[in-house]
C-alpha cells in the first residue's frame, strides 16, 4: 500500500481548480486580484493558505489555517477541505463588506467551527512596496551616491 497516503490529500490540480472556483465565485468582487491555493501536511498537521493578491503583489492576502487532524479524528484530506471550507466562508464575508474590512489576527489564533479546534491568520501585505524597500537597502539609494 501506498505509505504516503498522497490519494487521500490535495494536489497541485486539486488546488488549482479550487482557485479557479473561488475566482469564479467572487468574480464580481475581486478587482482584478486572483486566488492560489496550497495545502500540505507537516507531521500531524494540515495547512492550507489560501492567497489573494493583484498581479503586481502590491495586495497580498494570505490567509492560512491549521489543523491537528488526527487529534481532531480527520483524514488529511477532509481536514484540508474543512480548512478551505471555512477560509471560503471567511472570504466570503470579507469580499461581500463594503470596505473589506473583516480581518484575521497577524498571529496564529484559535477558532472553532462544528465542534473542531484549528487555527488562523491572516495579513494584508504590499510585497511590491517590501521588494522595492529590500532592492533599495541592497543596493543603496541612488540619491546617496
């Protein structure tokens, strides 16, 4: 048998077309910004993050979940699922808001939906803005030569 179990846990398509789906779903609202989304196991972990950003990176929000499946009596898989599941709800709610103001905590939390324990965060970044900062710190500001 199979020792990964990698049958019973999302891969790179199965990421993908739920990317697409959640495009599809909030097309309305998402201001030229798209989704990605990862899952992955680490020992008895399931993570998900589910990123929404423009095609410069200067709106960067990813929001990240985690679960001890076997603690919570999941499969990796279906705890993957139950994480987007609730990351889908969360987007949901903040997409729908007039000034998407609904926010996660910057550091992991604990929250609880149908009787399972799992964690969340999330923060807004601009990458393009930290990029341009980490290029000017690198290689000096050319007003300074």
């Amino acid at each position: 048998m199979n020792q990964g179990h990698e049958s019973d846990f999302l891969n790179q398509d199965d990421c993908d077309a739920l990317a697409k789906a959640m495009e599809s779903k909030y097309a309305m609202a998402l201001k030229g910004r798209s989704f990605k989304v990862e899952a992955e196991v680490k020992g008895r972990g399931v993570f998900v993050k589910v990123i929404l950003s423009n095609q410069d990176r200067s709106y960067y929000y990813p929001v990240e979940a985690r679960v001890l499946y076997e603690k919570e009596e999941l499969q990796r898989g279906e705890a993957a699922l139950f994480l987007l599941d609730y990351i889908d709800a969360y987007f949901d709610e903040y997409l729908t808001q007039e000034n998407e103001e609904i926010y996660l905590p910057i550091d992991w939390a604990d929250f609880q939906y149908e009787a399972v324990d799992f964690q969340m965060r999330g923060q807004i970044l601009n990458l393009k803005l930290e990029e341009l900062a980490e290029q000017l710190l690198k290689n000096g500001s050319p007003a300074m030569h």
